[in-house]
C-alpha cells in the first residue's frame, strides 16, 4: 500500500477496519490505484433523467452491463449506480470492480422546488451484492434537507458498522437558492462541510463558480481575501472546507461544453489538490472507446502525467 | 472529589450512577476541575453558519484536531461538537478530554422563520466515541418545538439508561418572537425552565438582556419587582428558574464586540451564580494563543481568581 | 380499605389488579384517604405558563422539592408534574407519596390557536420514578385534538399493561371554539365523555359555566331541562357524563377571585357529587403556611366536615 | 416516613426511585410499618409440597383469599405467593396490602438431590398483579445453581429497570450438602452473601445452626473466633455477611416444634439485629385467629414491645 | 497523556474511541497514573470463597463501602467487583474511580472438577453503573471452557460496541489439568493467548511456576530454549505469549506466604516486563492502614521507585 494511501486511511480514526479495507478497495483499484486519487463513474441519470435523454445518445448505455464493462475498461476506481443497475451486473462483475449502491433517487417526472430523494437500496442491499460503499444524495437548501440528513445519519450508522464505506452526493438546491447559488463558492464549501460533518468518507461536489451567494458569506471571504479566482483556487478552498482536506473530496463535471474545457476543470481540481472526478454524461454519452479515451486522458491529469 | 462536586452530584437523584459518573467527569477535567464551574468548547458553527464564515479568520480552525488541542490546551471541562468532527479527532484523543456529540444541527443555506434541526448523530455514536454526554437544541418558540421535544426525550431517555449525561441548549426562536425577544430576560429564564423540565443535566441558555418580551409575563416581573437590571441579577434569576439553581446552567457569550465587554459578562455570569461558559466563536476564531489566554481568564474568573 | 373506594374500584372492571392497586394508592392517601375524594397538586404551570409567572409571587415554588413538601404537609393524594420536576424529588421522597408523571407538555412562547402538546416523558419514566399514573392533556376541539386522542391511547395502553393508572386532563380549545366556550356546560360534559371513551380512569375538566356552545346541545339542554343553573348541578352534569358517575371526575379551580369562592366552588363540587379538586396555581402560588391552610379546608369540604 | 426507613433506603444507591418506592411500600404497611423490620407471610407450600400436605389441617387455606385476609388480619408486611394463588385474590385484595410474586417454583413429584426451579412466573405478571416486588429461589450448591443465578439476574435486572424490588430465597441444597450443612451458619452466611451479589435488596435465608459445614471455612471460623452460639450471634454473622448489615435479611421460621421455641428464635433474630420473618407454614397451618395472634407476638418482638 | 500510554493504546487498532478512553480511563488513574502500569483491587472472594473466610480476618470488609476506600486511598488504577457490590457503592462513589463489573462468578459451595461461572451482570448494568470495563473468567481445560468462550465473546461484542474495555481472567482449571498444572508456565502462556485470541483488553493470569505440564509442550520449551528459570523469565514469556506483548497482561499475586516474597514476586514481574497486578486477599484480608502501605510499595515497584 502506498505512503499516500496509508496517509488517507489515517484520517479515518474512528472507522472500524473494515470500513478502511473498503475505503482501500476503493483507493487501489484501477488506472489511479494507490496515487489517493479517485475517478468514478456514476450511472444514476436513468432515473433522474429518464432513458431516453440519458442512453439514447449512445444506446449501449441501455443496457446495464454496458456500464461496467465502461468503468473496467477505463480503469475507474468505482462504478455507482441504483440498485437495478447494479442487481443486473453484480454476479457477472463480482470482484472485478468495487462498487457503490447509490441508495437514494429521485425522477423528474415531477420536478418540486424543494427537491427530495426516495430511499431506494438499503445497507442489506449493498452487503449481499458485494459493494464497498454506499452513497447518499443530500440537497442541502431545500426544505426537505432535515429529514435527507437524518436519512443519511441512520444509513451511515448501520453501513459503518457493517464496513462499509459512506460516499455523499452534497448538493445544494431548493426554493431560496437560484440555479447560479448551486454552485457557488460558499455553497459549494458549506456543502462540503456538511457532508463531512455528517460523517462521510467520500464527499461529492459540484464543481464551484466563483459567485458568493450568501451575503453574510461575501463579507468574510472579502475580509479574509479568500482566493477563488481561479478552479484551482476554489477547489482549494472547497477541500479546506472538507476538515482542513482531511476527507476525501471529488468533484462532478459541471457543465463543461468540450472535452478540452472538462480537462481544463480537471487541471484545476488536480491543481487545487482535489482527490478526482466522479463523471457520468460525459462518459457513458459517448461511444466506449472515445470515453475510454477521455477517462483515461483525466486519470492521466491526476496520476500528474496529463498536464 | 470536591465537596462542591459532590453537593451539585446530589441534587440528581434519578440519575443513575453511570450518569453521575459522566457528569462528574465534566466537572472533574481542565483548570476548572472540582470548582463546580464550567467552561465548554463548541464548534457547530462550520455546520451553523458555513465553514468560511467559522473559520477563515483562523484558518486552523477547518482542521478538526485543532479544536481538540484547543480545547486541551485552553483546559475546558469538555469540547462540544457534531458527528464528523468528533469522528475525526476521537481516536487521536480519546481519553485525554470529555466529548459531548452535539446530537443535532441544522445548516443556514436556508433559513425558516420556525426553525428545526435534524438529529445528525445518536446515542450509539456518543458511546462508539467515547463521550460523556450529548447534545440537543431545542428551539423554544418554533412551530416545530413540540418535535423538538420529543426527539430529546426520546434521546434523554436512550442516553440515561446508557449512562450519559444530557446536554440541552435551549435557543427561543421562531417566528412569534422577534431578535429582541430571543435574549429577553422573561423568554431565557422559560427557555432555562424548559429544558430543566424536559429532564436535561446541564443547560445552556443565552445571556439574556433586560427586555421583557411577553406582556404577561411583564405584570410579574413588575409586580414582584424580580431584579434584573445587571447581569449579575439576570444571570441569578435564570439560574433560578432552572429549579432554584440545582440544574447547571451556563451561558452563550453572547455578543461581546471587545475582550473587555465579554470578560464583563463573564464576572456577570460569577457573581450572578452562574456554573459557566460555552464559548464559540470568540475562541477558535482568534489565534490559538490568544485563545487559550482569553479562556483562560475566562475560567480564571470563574474560579474566584479574576474578579 | 373503605367500602366507598372499593366500590369506586368496582367501576374499573377491565383495569388489572396492577392498576387498581395504583388508583387505592391515590384514594388511599393523605387527609382524604379512604373517602373516595381526592385532592392533587399539579405543577406543570412552569413549563405551561413559564417560572416567573408562576413561581416569582412565592419563590420557594422555584425549587421542586418545594411541591413534594407542600403535598406532603397538605395532605393531598397525589402530586403531578413533568418529568424534570419529578426526576429532581423522586428519590428523596420515593415513598412518600404517589406521584403522577404529566407525560405531556407545551410551553406558551407560541400561542396557537389550534394547539397540540409535546410527549415530555414515558411509561417507562413513570415506572422508573415510582408513579401510580401517567397524566395526559387532550384539547378536544383543536385541529391536532385527534393525533393527541391516538397518542394518549397508546400511553394509555402501554401504561395499563404495566399497572399504571391513567389521567387525562380533557380541556377543550381551538379555533372554533371561543374562550366561553372551552367552559360551557355542554363542550365540558363532551369532553369528560371524551376522557372517558379514551379509557380514562381518572378524569379532569374544568368547572363548568351555564353557557352552552354547541347549538345542536342547546336544543337538547332546553328540551330536557337538563339542570345547569348551580354549580352542584353543572357538576352532577359532567360527572353523569362521565359514565353516570363511574368514573372519577376531578375539577381544575378556575379562575376564582377569592379564596371564598373558591371553597364555594369546591362545595358545589362536592353537592354536585364531584370526587375533588386539582388545585395548582391556588395552591404553590401563596406562603406554603397559607397553602396548606387552604388546602385543608378544601379537603374538609370533601371530607364532609367543611359544609 | 421513619427515619429508620430513610436509612434502610439509602442503602440502595443504586436502585431507582421507582424501586425505593417499592421497597418503602414493603417497609410501611401493617404493623411493622416504619420500623425497618418485616413479617412476611409466603404460602407457596401448596406448591412445593402439595396441597394436602400444606392445607388439610387447616382446609381453610386451600383458598387463595384466605391467604391474602390473614395477612392483612395479622399486619404483615407483604404476602409472596406464586402466580396462581396471586391471581386469584389480587383484583379482590388491590392496593390492601404489598405482594411479591414468587417467580419460581417446583413440586415435590421428584426429588433430585440437585434442584431447580421452574420460572412460573414474570416480571410483566407482577406488574399487571400490582406487586411490589419478585421473589426468586436459589439453590446455592446445588449443581443447577449458575443456571439459577443467571435466571435471577435477567429477572432482577428487568425488575428494576420497572421500578420492582427483588427479593431472594438463597436456599443452600445440592448432592454435596448434607441436610445438617443448609442450615450450618458457614453456609447459610454464604448464602447470604451469594444473593447479595447476586443484587438482591431483600434476602430471605434459613436461621442457621452452630454447625460448620465447610472444612476451609471452619477454620476461619475457630481462627477468628466468630460468635456463632447463640441465635443472636448467628444472626448478627449472617446480617454481617449480607454487606455489613447494609441488606435486609429476613429469616425463615426453620423448624421450631412449639410456639414458645419459634418465639424464642424471633427474639434471638431480633437481638441478633435481623431485619425479620418470613412465616408460612407456622402461620397458615392453623386457625386464623391463633394464627393472627402468633404473628402479631412476633411482629411485637420485633416492634421491640416483646422482649 | 504520556507516551507509554499512547503507545499501549495503538496497540488497540479495531477498538472503538469509546473502548480506547475507558483503557485510559484504567491507565490514567491512581498513583500508576500515565505509567502503563496497573494495580486492581479486585473483591469477589465473598463469592468465590464465602464471607467469613473473605472477610472475617479483616471485618471491615464485610462492608462494600470499605473496598471502595481502599482502592482510593491506595491510589489502585481500579476497583473490580460483582454486581452486588458495585451496585452498594455506585452512587457513593461516581466518578472517583474506574469499577470494573465482574460479570460472571461461582461460589465453592459446590465444587466441580470441571468448573464453570455463572453470568450474574451484564453490559447493561455496567453502563448504568459508570464502569469503565467488564470483567469476564474463563476455565481454559474445563469441560465448560467452550461455552464459557462463547458467553464471553457475545459479552465482549455488546461491551465494545458500547464502548467499554474487556478483562478476561484467564484461569486455566479442569479435570485433565493437577493443580501444578494450573501455574504451569506452558499452561499460563497458553491461557493469556487464549484470552488474547478472545479478544481481550486486558489479560490476567496467574503468576506461573516453572513446570511444564503439556508433554508436547515440554518438546519445544527444551528444543528453543525458551528461558523459564526466574519469575521474570516466565512473566517475559507469558506477556510474549499475549501477542508479543501489544496486549496488557496483568498477574495475580498467587500463594506468597509473607510481604517480602510478594514484593520480590512485583519485582519480577516488573523486570520481566508484566503491566502490573491484581491483588485482592493481600489487600482487604488486613487492616486498611497495612493495605495501603503495602499497595504503594507494589506500585513503586512498578513506577520504578521500588527496585
């Protein structure tokens, strides 16, 4: 095991070894194996987008083994996805990939302002189909963020005791937030925070923009001259946030319009000492060789061959 | 063990020994060990008010341990916080300072006139990390106060039978009561009462001001011409009104603008018969030094030595 | 045990021997033991009304211990508080008298119109602090009234299964119901009936007035000249509605103005066939010498020697 | 309540309110009340021995009522029976007098030279009957005997956390105990103390006799030349051996021949300083009325009226 | 903390925070405070060997008040006992010493070649105790040693998800091992391993003798020439045979006929790098004033003033 791996796990005292056995199955697995970085491939769009909008681009991506054969291919450390994706390709992939039950869901046959998620896996599920983590969406900003979070506390408590490890999707929305205070600066870095505060191994991101939209918030990073010009200087912060970078932080794609601007947000997250990248659409929508390829170019990024 | 201890042991006479036993750890760690005062660290504020707002005037402060060693250094009775960041720290310092797991929290990236927390951690996790105690915030006043209450006494009641003590911060709050009422001498003094009757050991109340805030309660505070002018008198008065001074009430520092002013509420507090202090912002958001040499003048006063 | 408490547990057929031997506890105690008449101090008024208002006029009353004395020197049946109360006395006066555990609250920092209660304590806090019953406010009227009717039943059930007795105090209030009517004649005969659907073995109402709320019952009033005029009748009323007398029915003191009119109202309570008195703020509201002066004179009506 | 009763209850640090009150119910009904002292009277005989045996010389005790009249005639402190006898008096006898539910039991159809008992009975059966406390034999040396204290200590323990006292017969019986060695005063100390660790707040034992049944502790006993002739000596070692006097230990009647003799051993326990008797056979196994006034020349030595 | 105790802790990689604070709960009490080194009282000879042959030398030990003083005064790191003689002390004494529940037992009123214990506490009670640990014998070489492993282990899960250590005393006993057996060094290294193996904390062993009782043993201490000649030879060995020594193994005082061999037994075990002793007939079996002085002796030896 690596020096940096090992540094990792020390960060995780009061997880029992079988929680750290999972958080290291998950760090040494793949192309990025052992550097502490991580890239996942998260496949929940079907649900929260509908097939259509997510598989007909690239309709391979229909069916579910196409998935894991995607993450194997392109060395990801981890494949997550609902629980029928994943009850459809656990037998055939078990012990080649680990995975991670995304344990909650929503669609977007209704769209409420104040977003909530169905619980739609349980730690059972996650046990006997072999994963090594569970992850949780909470929306952070919503009306309904109380009762995710005392979801998440209770699937957290019964997942650690069982080993597993906890990965939270963290992100903000909800009726006194508009669509640019999503992935602002201090919403990003206090979603990280909660996330870590309620306990999770693995903190999910949006990647920040540079828009503070707090009032109370714009005072100190104006007083305190926070940097967040640059993605390198936001991912930074967004990390401190995260206990000083002692929790593992990865970030989603963002809106990226071109595979240059998506490695460019990588340089930026590599830089700003970001621990990867969880990417779907802009993976699974394209056909497997071109996002074997584009994986591949990012992991080179964070192995710190790609610059 | 102190006869001071010893006395304020006895006026918990359903308390079973286990309890007895944390409580008397509390009152037995730090500068303040066997005076029958306390000074507690807590830092909720990352969840409270974002991580930037907490911590970028003292960078330190993201880190998780930092708050440990601070509290260990400054030689606080005990160090308060939520889930992640007792799980962060407990392995590293277990056994070297009394924990409370601030049982629940809520974020402010959305901010209901009646608020309400989600409980965000459990009794299990205060035993799995070794507390002394947990933590619960009531919102006296909110809509959502009667669950409040409920979920306490179901975690009071979980937490007591497990041997550990309670920790009630009792916050009015709600869309009934403007700011001026929420530091109000009538609305501290029932806020205090509440958590007293709801069963908790120590109760943490804000300082409160002279405004009287319920008419009702006026024609009494008039007629009975009940002193309230100083902190010394307000401070005596809550102290009363959590069953005639034989629960443990301490006090939010409120909001000091200098050293000089708060350590004026600190003699208050004294002289009023107050058991102590919890003290956030105004310690981990300084230097550690200056930390530790503004709450060791704190404790200094409380101990008879800095009047 | 007197022939009129054994036919007063007659009534009870369904209740276990468990709870029969809490109820003789209560009728088998004090200066009224035995005669099938009670007299109990409740001290919820802290938490209901808040500490000032309730305790600033007699000080002593700040501290719990205070009540058990005062019942003790009284002489009353029993003493009801909420869980904090008791848990501060239960030790240092277990055994000295029965104690009922007021298993529900609210405060009045926030006033609804509808209002509902909180779940303060449990059956197994009753057991554990040595009560004879549970206590349990309903607000027949208010919109919540229903989840309070389902919450008491399930109280009620738990606690009859392990012997205890069960109080319900049965107040009407609600939007539809204007202040006049919370003590009209006809909403207090309902809501003693109410009580006693629930499975009440002891119910508590307020001394009714001779106004009538409800048009449907006016008719029915009018038409069969059903007597309302004196408080004898009005209490011969409610406690007809309560099951033709077969359950205990218990009156809150009301507003009187006096102490004379207090006892003129314990009179009619006692003419009217009523089986006593829960007397709070009249009671721990004057010099504890005064109090039980009063209260012995109150249970000297009771006992007959008092006309 | 006596001072005395206070000081018998502050033994008992660690039991709950709940159980002090049960335990003062005990120790404050019938003519001892108030006196630290207890005459109880057991009729679990029928069981034991069967019913002939135990009732046709005085057939009036094949009623269960029977039982429960003469102890209330006669002023004892509580009567213990099993779950039958129980039943079928305790609606009729609620709230007259304290009971204790023998929890187990055995007959005498078979005679192993290693006893058990049978669990007839439950905490929840005592709870629904009103009893005040449960009884529970033990047969220490008989090669059943950890199977025994294990059903003791699950019983004790949910007992007490109900607010129940607990009571134990520590009966010495078993293949390597000679008829001479369950009443030798070696033995009958240690089992004295077996229930005392075992939790137990009364102890029920055998009057023991001079005789030294154990070859190690003989000489212990002649090393240290502890009294052992008298009744009184005897009594006072075993009372010491239950916690230096800090447990109520009572004393069954053993096998007096004639009133004046079982007298004479009630003034050597009460000179000895035992806390009373527990009198079945000698009292039900003849008429009431004689039966009443031996108990009550017992309870007098006891009140100290008797000498 | 100090180093030492740091150091002993990082042995313990799966404990939970909680586990890990109630070791130095045990290490950082006393006068051995912060020494790695241990001295425990432990008193459950009344049950093993009878009251009068426990405490007949030294009647002051009759009184369970007396065990808790003396184990204060002497400064022992803690006070192990059953359940009874906790529950006597318990309130008393919260929070002035670490108590550990002993919470299986046997009397010698029967004595079995092949003996076993009975479970007479539980997790439960020693959470509500405030005891930092659960003490737990097992038989290695009795016919009942499996099912006594298994009561352990399911012991020793509750006990650690909850927080509390666990001590195993391991008594190798059985109708296949002599009495020479029993001390025999391959016997004892064997019993620490077994507990270690168990899962334990903490490890007592009797203090072995240089026999070899196992043939097959015998083979290998001769072929290695494992060095067994002095005291310090054999604790070397068994404290190698508990996991090369990353688990603390304490020994107990065994046959020393006068203080000066006891003291030169400490010193071997000191020398040959055991964590102290548990000491109980040495202790209570003479008068406090002599216990202590005795006591502090031991631990000078093991703070390494007493060479």
């Amino acid at each position: 095991m690596s020096e940096r791996v090992r540094e990792i796990l020390s960060w995780y005292g009061s997880a029992n070894p079988g929680t750290l056995t999972n958080l290291s199955r998950l760090l040494n697995h793949g192309r990025l194996a052992g550097t502490g970085k991580l890239v996942i491939l998260p496949v929940d769009q079907g649900w929260e987008h509908g097939p259509a909008r997510s598989f007909a681009v690239n309709p391979a991506g229909y069916d579910p083994r196409y998935h894991f054969e995607l993450a194997l291919e392109a060395g990801c450390n981890a494949y997550a996805a609902p629980l029928g994706f994943l009850e459809a390709g656990a037998r055939e992939y078990a012990g080649r990939l680990p995975l991670i039950l995304k344990m909650n869901n929503r669609d977007s046959l209704r769209n409420e302002k104040d977003p909530h998620q169905a619980r739609t896996g349980s730690v059972q599920d996650a046990l006997r189909l072999g994963c090594a983590a569970i992850g949780f969406t909470i929306y952070p900003g919503s009306s309904e963020r109380l009762e995710m979070y005392e979801q998440i506390r209770a699937a957290a408590e019964e997942a650690k005791r069982h080993g597993l490890a906890v990965v939270i999707w963290s992100y903000p929305r909800g009726s006194d937030l508009d669509g640019k205070a999503e992935t602002a600066i201090d919403v990003c870095g206090y979603a990280a925070q909660i996330a870590a505060q309620l306990g999770a191994h693995i903190i999910k991101v949006k990647l920040p923009t540079s828009h503070i939209a707090q009032d109370a918030a714009r005072k100190v990073y104006e007083k305190e001259k926070i940097p967040i010009e640059t993605i390198a200087d936001r991912v930074k912060h967004v990390v401190q946030c995260a206990f000083a970078g002692r929790r593992i932080v990865i970030f989603s794609g963002g809106a990226a319009s071109s595979d240059d601007q998506l490695l460019e947000e990588i340089r930026g997250i590599h830089n700003g000492g970001g621990f990867g990248s969880i990417i779907g659409r802009n993976s699974f929508q394209r056909k497997k060789d071109d996002a074997v390829k584009l994986l591949q170019r990012v992991m080179d990024i964070y192995a710190g061959r790609g610059a």
